[in-house]
C-alpha cells in the first residue's frame, strides 16, 4: 500500500519534520540501518525525541 510506513520508530511526537527521497525502500532501509547514521544516533544519545518513518511514494 503506498503511503504506509514500511517502518517507523520514535514516539510519534510531530514537532519537525525532515523529508529525505531515496531512490527506493531499500536505499532508505539501508542509509537507516548503516554504521555511520548507527554511530550518530548513539552519539546524540536520548537529548531529543525522535520519530523516523520510511514511507513508500509519499
């Protein structure tokens, strides 16, 4: 179903919003799950409250 989170993590609190278009589901999957964008997460530790969604043909 297009428009639906093919994955989503967070709390869902909506107070900004960051639209990134990838190439496909799993260009986006893949960017996610990489060690750098791993590594900052944990380096920003839990000082924000984040919700992170990929979404196919928004």
């Amino acid at each position: 179903m297009r428009g639906a989170a093919v994955y989503a993590s967070g709390s869902g609190l909506k107070e900004r919003t960051v639209i990134v278009e990838w190439p496909s589901v799993d260009a986006a999957k893949a960017a996610y799950q990489s060690p750098a964008y791993q590594e900052a997460l944990v380096a920003l530790g839990d000082g924000v409250d984040r919700d992170f969604r990929i979404i196919e043909g928004a």
